[in-house]
C-alpha cells in the first residue's frame, strides 16, 4: 500500500496509558532515506515513547490509541493492526541508552550480534561469528576478535555504545532509531560516536532518528529537528532554522538553557588559606593476578598529584573516564585509600591524623553521587534518609529532627510533605536536589559533587547548578565540582583543573582555560564539545 515517498513516516500517533492518560498527542513526523531527523525534549516528554512505538515496544499498560506509523510505504503498526515483529532487526533497529542493561550480560559480545544474524539471515553460527567481528572491526572497536570473545561489562562505556550500534547494523536497517546514545560518554566519545553514526548513515543510507537533549549535538549533526513538550511536537524543521530563528517560546527556552553565561569570580573565594590542600596524592590499582605466587601487576590511576581547593570556591575537575577525576574525589573525603602523599583539610593532614580525627573530619565533607537513585534507599522515605545522618551523628535532638528535615528539604526547593514519599516518586531533577539535601544535613565546609547533573536534562540541570552556587553563597560551602560537561562547567565553575591519564596537564579561571586553552588535551576536550553557536558553524565546514 503505497502511503508516501518517506523513509518513516508517523502521523497522528496517540499513546495513552490503560487509563486514558494520553502520553504522546497526536504528533507526525518523517524521516528520509539518508537524512537524520532529531527528536528534542525534556524527559516526560514523549521522545522514547513515541520511538518504542515505532519498534513495537510500548511498556505494559501503554498503547498506541491513534495514528499510522508506516516505513518503506508499508504500514508497520496502527491501532487496529499488530506490529510485526520481523521488521524489527531487518528493516528498523533500535540504539538503546544504556548498552549494560539492552545487552545479555551472560552472552559475549560477538555471539549477541551473532545470533541476530541467525535469526534474521539464516546463516550458519560460523558465518555470523566471523561477520560479527567484521562488525566489530568496522565500528572502531581495536582488536574486534580480543573483543569478541569478551561479556559486555569487560568493556568500556564508548565500546558498549560501539557494540550496540554493531548489533544494530547488522542486519542492514534502513532506519537506525538512536535514543539517547551519548548521554552518559565523555565529550571526546560523544564526538566519536555520533561522528561514526553520521559515516555509518552516509555509507548505508540510512535514515537516522537521534532522540536527544542535547542541542549541541542537534546543530552539529541532524538535518531536521523535531522539538516534544508534554507529548506533543510543538516546532520542526530545518535545524539551522529552528535553531536561529525559534518561533515557540519553549524552543527558545531550550536554546537559551543550552548557552548559559559564563560566572563572574566570586570576590569572597580565599587564596591564602586554602580548605584542602593535596600534596603529591597517588593511587593504583592492582590488576588480576595470572599466576600463583606472582605479585600482580598495578594500574596507576591518579599520578603524584598537587592542587588546592580555595575555601569559597567551586572549583571544576574535567577529564574523560579513566582520568582519575573520581578517585580523587572519592580520596578527598576518605573513600579510598591512596598509595602516597597529604590530604590537607583544614589544616589537619588526614593521612597522619587518628581513626577518630579523620571520622570527624569526615563529616565536614559530603558528596553526592551521579545517580540519584542508585544512591539513595528505594524502601525507605525520602524524610527517613534525611534524618538518619541527623541521628547517626547527634546533630539535633530528636524531638528537632522533623524541623530539620523539613528546612533541608525547603533548601532545596522541595516541600515538606516530600518527606513521606519513596525516591521513585520521583523525578531525575527532584532526586539530585534530595542527594544534595541529604549530603547538607551534616552542615559540611566541602561538597564534591560527581557528574551531579550529567545525566539531566538542560532546564533541569541549569536549576541544580544554580542551586549549588546559591547553596555555595549562603553556606559557605566549598565545592569540588567533578563534571565532563564543559557547558555546565562554565556556568558554574570559578577554576578549572584539567586531568589526563591521572595527571594535570592544565589548570586556571574558568575562562582562561576554556576559552584560551594551553595544553593540547585541553583544546581536544573543547574542539569536541563545541557550544551551540559553533556546532552551528561546523555542520557548515564539515
């Protein structure tokens, strides 16, 4: 049945709960063969619902109540027809978020990719092997057989995303669905993959739907965009268009929340005194020990390292994974051991100081970790979280507690009757904001916070990084900020403190580094994550 000449083409899909909630709204949209079309938005609204649909895979109690979505001129799903499932794999395949939890993790990688081509192309098992390391070695991945032959969390966040989008490919799709698939990758990697995607839909013709936040990544590389708010699409285009001349408000608050203005250094920040001081920290880690009676080898994370952190300041450490941002976080506040050197804090030297001195000190200094959720207890409410470390340390009497926890969760913008929900009710954003409460309920003079938004949308993202510097001002806190968002760096951020391969290579103000970088990794890290205004710029050189 011939419908129309686009690759995809969706119209008036609507997706309700069993309900009647609708989800997705009467939205349409089309991809082209060769084109990659971006679908924009804010978490809840309606991007990943409305790409499982295309593939037939709405969660239990979610369905397509309206609309025709049809591919190659064929109608692949409506709400009077079954989707069929052999489409998927052979004509439209699907790159997830997050490749540890798509993946088998009890099957190595090249018999996952493998076994799709078995299924699909009804080869032999020793034809797929041998065609799923030729996919392997096409993606990038360094030594595809080694790679094989390995499970799926032996490998590295950028080669997990690599596998995927093999496993993907490999049935030649003609419409590659990527949702989501750089959100958690350090900029060089993202620039990697994204770059890979681009060669992959250029050399197979293929139509490319990105399901993103990230407008950068919108400029650099898709041809249209498609911008969702509250399930419905509320702007497309041409995205030099869209972007330069947005006409809907919420557009242009995307935009704006995607080019934040760079801070001013604040004047009450002490230089002479710092709050922590490191003086020529390091760390390995031992490796597997192959043989009996043979020490085992050890892997050097974090170089003899010095640096200060200025009490009033929040000072930026960037770096890609592997650098050794976190382990020097996590070695500030005493959740690691280092093999040598000081840890300075307040005067007093951790490393020489008593089991109950460092517990003391320990309490001056929180964290908060980059999953929310993982982070916090998903059986116990969000008040009994806050008041546990109240208790723990007898910082209130217990009569006082309840007032406490209802003043942190204020602090933080919540409301006081969120102290008798679970984490789960509620949202990304809301979540970071009880982390940060909960890691204020000691009242402590330092805060690391450990890719604390990375994983947030722009809007949600831009309201925790002011949070933080509001917090900062009226606390005194000082706070190490561990990010390998540049954009958020910048917003935030007074120094900068650049790690490669566990050493410094660059540090300075904040826009010193970022806009007039010395080293070379430096100028790497900013060259691959460009700012809105430039991604527009390369689309146009490249």
């Amino acid at each position: 049945m011939h419908l129309d000449s686009a690759l995809l083409d969706v119209k008036n899909l609507a997706i309700q709960t069993a309900s009647g909630q609708p989800l997705v709204d009467d939205i349409s949209f089309q991809v082209n063969r060769g084109e990659m079309v971006a679908l924009v938005g804010e978490s809840g609204s309606g991007k990943t619902l409305s790409s499982l649909a295309l593939i037939g895979l709405l969660p239990s109690g979610v369905s397509m109540t309206g609309g025709i979505i049809s591919l190659n001129n064929q109608v692949i799903s409506s709400p009077l027809t079954d989707f069929d499932a052999s489409t998927r794999g052979r004509q439209l395949a699907m790159i997830f978020q997050e490749p540890m939890t798509s993946m088998n993790p009890v099957l190595k990688v090249g018999e996952q990719i493998a076994e799709v081509l078995v299924r699909h192309h009804r080869i032999s098992w020793k034809q797929a092997h041998k065609e799923a390391v030729e996919l392997l070695d096409r993606v990038g991945i360094i030594e595809p057989q080694r790679r094989a032959k390995q499970y799926i969390h032996q490998l590295s966040g950028g080669m997990r995303q690599r596998v995927m989008i093999a496993s993907a490919i490999c049935c030649k799709p003609s419409l590659l669905i990527a949702d989501e698939p750089t959100t958690a990758l350090d900029v060089t990697i993202q620039a990697q993959i994204l770059a890979l995607l681009r060669e992959l839909q250029k050399e197979m013709a293929l139509g490319v739907l990105l399901i993103t936040h990230d407008l950068s990544l919108v400029a650099r590389y898709a041809d249209r965009a498609c911008v969702m708010h509250r399930g419905k699409i509320v702007e497309q285009g041409g995205v030099q268009q869209l972007l330069n001349a947005p006409q809907e408000l919420y557009t242009r608050k995307l935009i704006a929340a995607s080019q934040p203005e760079p801070r001013t250094v604040v004047q009450s920040i002490s230089v002479d005194s710092p709050l922590v001081r490191l003086r020529e920290l390091s760390k390995s880690y031992a490796q597997t020990q192959r043989l009996p009676f043979i020490p085992a080898k050890r892997q050097t994370v974090l170089y003899p390292t010095t640096l200060d952190i200025r009490r009033g300041e929040i000072l930026g450490l960037i770096g890609e994974s592997g650098s050794g941002k976190t382990t020097l976080g996590r070695a500030i506040i005493g959740l690691i051991e280092t093999d040598s050197g000081d840890i300075e804090f307040d005067g007093v030297s951790l490393t020489q100081a008593d089991h109950s001195t460092r517990r003391k000190m320990r309490s001056r200094a929180q964290i908060i970790f980059q999953d929310p959720y993982a982070s916090l207890n998903p059986k116990i409410t969000i008040g009994e979280q806050l008041a546990e470390p109240l208790r723990v340390y007898k910082l209130r009497q217990p009569t006082l507690i309840a007032d406490r926890v209802e003043e942190l969760l204020k602090l933080v913008g919540l409301e006081a009757h969120h102290a008798s929900r679970l984490p789960r009710a509620f949202s990304g954003g809301q979540r970071q904001r009880i982390a940060i409460a909960r890691a204020l309920a000691l009242e402590p003079e330092l805060l690391v916070a450990d890719e604390a938004v990375s994983a947030l949308d722009l809007s949600v993202r831009g309201q925790v990084l002011a949070l933080l510097d509001q917090l900062r001002q009226r606390l005194g806190l000082t706070v190490l900020f561990i990010s390998h968002d540049l954009a958020a760096v910048r917003q935030v951020c007074d120094r900068v403190v650049v790690l490669y391969h566990g050493k410094v290579v660059e540090s300075g103000l904040t826009e010193q580094v970022l806009v007039a970088p010395k080293h070379a990794y430096t100028q790497q890290l900013l060259a691959a994550a460009p700012s809105l205004t430039e991604a527009l710029r390369l689309r146009n050189v490249s």
